[in-house]
C-alpha cells in the first residue's frame, strides 16, 4: 500500500505521461498543419491539470510541463498560413472545448495573439478573459489558470508609451484588468483554508504558503506598469488593494499581501501614502505578525532617508515620525494579546527609523523610550529573553548613533526603561552604558549628567532587590567594579565647584555599594577629592570668599565619610579630630566658622560607625563649638542644628528625646538673649525670626514621635512669638511674619488632615 507521497509522486508521473503523451501527437498535428487534430490533443493534454490529487509543489511540476507545450501552440497559432483561420474566428474556436479548464487555457493563449493583432480593444479582449476565468473556482487550478492568464498579458497592457495604448485602451484599463485578476486570485487563495479535514490545517497553510508568490506576482506587475504614479497609486491602486486585504479577513493573506505591497511599489509613494497604509494595520487580524510588517515599513523609510539628504523635506512635510507612532499606538492597542517582545521589537524599529531620519530631534526619541515605559509598566514582570534583548537593542541605539552618552543622559526616560530590566540584563547594560565612555572618551563634566548616570548604573554599584552579591562570579564582580572605578577617574571639571558637586554625587552613589564594593570605588572617589585638593592648592593668588575658603574643608568632610563607609571607626574618628583641630587653629573668619560648624554637625549626623562612647564626645564638641559662635544668631542656629545628632531616623538607638529638648531649650535661652540686645545687626534676620525658626524644630520633633516635645510646649512657644511681635520695642520684620504665618497654616493644615496626626495637632490653639 502507498503512502501519501509515494502516492503523489505516482499520480505525477501519470500526469506528466499523459501531457507527454498528448503533446507528441499535438507535436504531428502541428508538424501537419492540422488545426482540428492540434486543438483536440492540446485539449487532451491540458486536461491532465484538471487533477485534485497533488499539493502546489506538485502540481506545479505538471504546470510547467504544459506552460512549455501551450508556447509551441502559440507559435502555432500566431501563423494563420499554416491552420488557415484568423485570430477572431480562432478566439470563438477554442471555445468549443469540451472541458472548461482546457478552453480556458487555449482561450488566454488565443486571446495573447489577438490582443497582439489588434484587431479589437485590448482592454476588451482582456476583460473578456479574466471573466472567463471565473469559470474555475478550483482554488488551485483556478490560481495556476490566472497565473498563465497574467503571465501572456503582462506585455501586452494598454500602458503609456505601449504599442496597445490608444484611443479605446487606457492605462486605467490594464490597472482595472490587473487588479481583477489579483483580486479573483486572492479570493481563490483564501478559500484554500476551508478545503479539506480540519485537522490537516497546519499542512493546509504550508501549501498556501507555497502557492503566495503567484498572487503577489500581480502586485509586481502593477508596480511595473508606467502609467502608475502617484496619483493613480494614491486614488486608486492602493485602496483598492489594501480593501481586499483587509475584507479577505485571512492572516496569512493580510501578512504577505502587506509585506509584498511595502516591497514591490517605489519608496516615494509609501511616503506620500503613508497614512492611507497605515490605517490597515489595526483592521489586520489578530493574528497577523504585524510588527513586523511595520518594521520592514520603517527599514525601507530609512534606507530611503539614507539615500539622499534632498528627501529628508518629504519625511517632514509629510509628518512621518508621527504618523508611524500613533499608528504603532492603534496597533498595539488593537492587539491585546500581543506580546510584549511584539510590541518593543516595533519601539526599535520606530527608534531606528527616527535616529535615521531626524537624529538631531532628541524628543522623538524620547518619545519613543516613553511608549516602551509605558507598554513595561503594565507588564508586572518582564521575563520574555526575547523582550529583554529587544530593551537592551533599543537602549543600546542611542549610544551607537550618537556615539556619546552625554546624549543619551539627556533623555529623561533612558533610566526609566532601564528600570524594567532584570538584574542581570540591567547590569550587563550598565557595563554597555560604561564600555561606550570608555570607547569614545566621552567626557561627563556636570553634576546633573553624572547623577543621571549613576542611575543608569546602579546595578552595578549598589544591590537590586532580589540579587545576592555573593553569588557573583568572583572574576566579572571585579571587572563590574574596575570599570566602575576607572568610569570615576573619567569624571572631570576644571571649575572646583561642579567638580565638588560631582565628587558629591558620586560619594551620594557608592557609599551605598556594601563592603564588598568599597574597597574599588572609595580610592578612587578618595583619588578624585584629593585631585581637586591639589588643583585649589595650584591656583594662583588668594582664595577669596566663604564658598572658596570652604572648599578644602568639604573635600575632607567627603574623605571622612568614605572612612564611615568602609566602617572603619578609629579612621572616621580621627578624621573628625582633625577637622576640629582645623576649625580651631586655622578659620579666624566668623562667617567661615559658621560654614565649618554645619558642615560638621551635617556630617556627624549620617555618620553610623561610631560607638556610644566616640559619638557623644564628637556631639559634645560640635555643640560646644555651636554656642561660642561670635553673633547669637549663628549661635542659636547651630545648637538648634546639633539637636539632629540626638535623633536619627534611620539608625536605631539614636533617639534621645531629653537632650534633642535640651538643645531646643539651650537654643531658646540664646534666642531670648539676643532679643535683649539692643544692638542687633540689621539684615541678620532678627531674634523674632529665631523663635520661629525653633519653633519649626519643635513642630518636626514633635511629628517624629518625640515625647519630650509635647503640644503644651509648643502652644507656649506660639504665644510667647505672638508676645514678642506685639512688643513695641520689637522692629516690623516682614520676613518674620511670613514665616509665622506659613508655619501657622501647616500646623491648620494638619489639624484639618485629621487621623493620628491631625489628633496630635488638635490640641494646639492657634
């Protein structure tokens, strides 16, 4: 018993046999001039391509062999000396043919030569025919039919500059005629999916696949007929196309008519009709790939964009960036299911298309990094590799264009995309992001573009939920680290300031890098602060001012904070003996003394190594220094700073209620000091000032919880302000009333919030 291709290959050779059998006796008709005996053995011969038993492959074979035969019958057919009869009463022979599939084929064969005597129409005679054709509905039969009748017509078109063009035959008229043809075809093509069992669609659809070409060689002869511009194109061809591929509701169909309509007709025309092939896409099914129907669309843009610098006009006039983007919009919004790789693969091929067309529009690229974040957030957990490899290619674009990651960190949703990724594709980002400085030099000289960068960074210098830095490769962790340590070294500015803003934020970022990391990026942020020592130390002449002046103190503030990092106490505490060694033997100046005092109590304050024991003698001595400021002011100021070193929020043990109330208190008495000075400097702020100042410290203790600071005190210090701005020896202080005011509607603001802490705050009469 044969299996089903053994049985194909047996009714092949029956049919091939038959053909060769019938064609050699055709061959002595032909030979013998013999019309009558020609035309029944082409018949005979012809009806072996009525069979229903072989796939397209197959029967294709057998085509061919008639295809060759039907061109020796033309030639045949062509000389009426040798059968003695003339084309239009052949044309009305042939059609006595007993079966409809042979007089169909003789018929187009005929009609080939008629058309050429142009002894009628073209346009005619062609209509004629592909209603004939009609005849055969046999899905593959009926495509191999139209295929031959579109394969002798195809010279034979009414075009401009065309023998057959006239009075009587148009340009329209081959558009009409080809269009029919390919419109019947698809038809046909379409109805295969519904022969045969159900359960054989999967072989159903490769044999589809197989038989597409002879429906698109249409949409090819279209885009090769002269007459076809623009207009024509924009008026005609391409709604009536895109209405059958979107009518025939088939994906197969809808995927490979829109990708032969992108390939076959000129760039030019899809600019100029960009919208109209657009709006197809969200009418496509479900089902059909249409991102990358799209991305070939956009790729084709680009390559034409690249072409020719005088086109780019077009792409603006036409607003093609745009249209391209709502359009991927509609689609993805049409497609619910569609994938999140589907979506991002069609972000990059936007991205790609505007980095092409309009690299210098910064905001079209954003854009597009804002679709893609918004498409992530709604995906709880990317886990897709090939989503994730999509994201890194569209990060990855910006650097290969531009060549420089100053660029990229002026995108503002870079970062955001690059939260999306997983751990290790975002540090492996990360090393792309630190790979591409490297590369190209790239020089990052401002505070703000090196936050942006750290950012983008992050994997690689702190740890991400859900990683465990000890299950790292030992080797890549420290290649991680060198190139985040060499990236440090890279950061520069000759402006001392930024370049303190920079050490900064770069200080802000690994400080939070856990000990296994320290020991890579502190020499080097260690390395950076004492670069910028030296610079201050080269410059000529004095260095004037509280900011200057201040520089070298902030420097090795930085450097005790790196000690604090590295948890290192006994460095960390000499650090802080050096710096009050510093601030007692060498600032003289008042207003540089003041600087120097915050500085310190800012830094104690985020300093978690110290035990009990080093830490209250280093706060002893910062308040100390506090309250022998030279002005009251600055000394109220910095012991009401100090009450921050007895209550910490994020580090547990440092909540010490009675003395954060002492230094309030110590504060206050100060306050009330100098109100009783008769001789307070003008412009300095005013003792009233301070007492709301306090006042303020109070209300933020107060809201943290501290039960030494309770709502009586609070009411009492209220009073006592409102006391001292009636004074008549007070001086109107607007700036002291506004103050008052704000820090009044804030403690309203809260009464009327309610919950807990608008209970706190009830009590307190205002």
């Amino acid at each position: 018993m044969l299996n089903g291709t053994e049985d194909e290959e047996k009714w092949l050779a029956e049919g091939i046999a038959g053909i060769q059998h019938n064609a050699f006796y055709m061959h002595r008709a032909l030979d013998s001039n013999n019309l009558r005996e020609a035309l029944k053995y082409s018949a005979q011969m012809l009806s072996e391509l009525r069979t229903s038993k072989l796939s397209p492959h197959k029967y294709y074979e057998l085509y061919m062999r008639a295809f060759d035969e039907l061109k020796r019958l033309e030639l045949f057919f062509k000389d009426d000396s040798k059968h003695g009869v003339s084309v239009v009463d052949l044309y009305e022979l042939v059609q006595h043919a007993g079966n409809i599939l042979p007089r169909l084929y003789l018929l187009c064969t005929v009609g080939s030569i008629y058309i050429k005597s142009k002894e009628a129409p073209a346009k005619e005679v062609l209509k004629d025919l592909v209603e004939m054709c009609r005849g055969v509905q046999h899905p593959i039969r009926g495509l191999f039919l139209r295929s031959y009748l579109a394969q002798i017509s195809r010279d034979k078109l009414p075009d401009i500059g065309s023998e057959y063009e006239g009075d009587a035959d148009t340009v329209m008229d081959a558009v009409d005629f080809v269009l029919q043809n390919f419109t019947e075809m698809n038809k046909l093509w379409v109805r295969m999916q519904h022969q045969g069992p159900g359960g054989v669609r999967e072989k159903r659809e490769k044999e589809r696949s197989e038989l597409q070409d002879l429906v698109g060689k249409n949409l090819h002869v279209l885009s090769q007929i002269e007459g076809v511009d623009l207009e024509m194109y924009k008026e005609t061809v391409l709604p009536r196309v895109l209405e059958q591929v979107v009518n025939c509701k088939d994906d197969l169909a809808q995927y490979y008519l829109m990708d032969c309509i992108i390939q076959v007709f000129p760039d030019e025309y899809h600019l100029q009709t960009l919208e109209t092939l657009l709006g197809a896409c969200p009418q496509l099914q479900p089902t059909v790939d249409v991102k990358t129907v799209l991305s070939r669309l956009m790729d084709r843009l680009s390559n034409y964009a690249a072409s020719s610098t005088d086109v780019l006009p077009e792409f603006l006039q036409v607003e093609a960036f745009s249209k391209l983007s709502n359009a991927i919009g509609k689609v993805i919004e049409a497609q619910l299911d569609m994938p999140a790789v589907g979506a991002i693969t069609l972000y990059v091929s936007l991205l790609t298309f505007t980095l092409r067309v309009h690299p210098d529009r910064l905001d079209h690229v954003d854009q597009v990094l804002g679709a893609c974040v918004k498409k992530l957030s709604n995906i709880p957990k990317l886990e897709d590799s090939r989503a994730m490899k999509q994201v890194v290619a569209l990060l990855s674009a910006p650097l290969e264009k531009y060549n420089d990651i100053v660029t990229a960190l002026t995108l503002s949703n870079y970062p955001r995309v690059m939260d999306h990724l997983d751990i290790g594709t975002n540090k492996l980002m990360a090393m792309v992001i630190i790979q591409s400085i490297m590369k190209n030099n790239s020089c990052i000289s401002t505070a703000d573009k090196v936050e942006v960068l750290f950012e983008l960074i992050k994997g690689l210098i702190k740890d991400i939920d859900g990683a465990d830095v000890d299950e790292l490769d030992e080797e890549d962790f420290k290649e991680e680290q060198n190139s985040v340590a060499r990236l440090i070294h890279m950061l520069y500015n000759d402006e001392p300031e930024e370049m303190l803003k920079i050490i900064c934020i770069v200080r802000k970022h690994t400080m939070v890098g856990g000990p296994k990391r320290l020991p890579f990026t502190v020499s080097s942020l260690v390395f950076s602060a004492l670069r910028l020592l030296r610079q201050l130390q080269g410059q000529e002449g004095d260095i004037v001012g509280e900011e200057a002046s201040m520089t070298p103190n902030k420097i090795f503030q930085l450097l005790t904070q790196a000690a604090n990092g590295c948890d290192i106490e006994h460095v960390a505490y000499e650090f802080f003996t050096q710096a009050f060694l510093l601030y007692e033997e060498e600032i003289a100046d008042s207003k540089a003394q003041v600087t120097a005092i915050h500085l310190i109590i800012g830094t104690l304050q985020r300093m978690n190594v110290f035990g009990v024991e080093n830490r209250d003698t280093l706060t002893h001595k910062a308040t100390g220094y506090s309250a022998r400021l030279l002005k009251k002011a600055d000394q109220c100021r910095a012991v009401y700073a100090c009450s921050h070193l007895f209550w910490v929020d994020d580090q547990d043990g440092i909540k010490d209620g009675e003395r954060v109330l002492l230094c309030l208190k110590r504060a206050l008495r100060i306050a009330n000091a100098a109100q009783q000075m008769a001789n307070v400097a003008r412009g300095s702020g005013g003792p009233v000032s301070l007492f709301v100042e306090i006042l303020n410290k109070y209300i933020y203790f107060f809201e943290k919880g501290n039960k030494q600071i309770t709502s009586s005190a609070i009411q009492g210090l209220i009073e006592l302000i409102n006391t001292e701005m009636q004074s008549d020896s007070t001086n109107p202080d607007s700036v002291a009333d506004a103050f008052l005011a704000s820090t009044l509607r804030y403690i309203q603001f809260q009464k009327q919030k309610g919950g807990v802490m608008g209970e706190k705050f009830e009590s307190i009469k205002l």
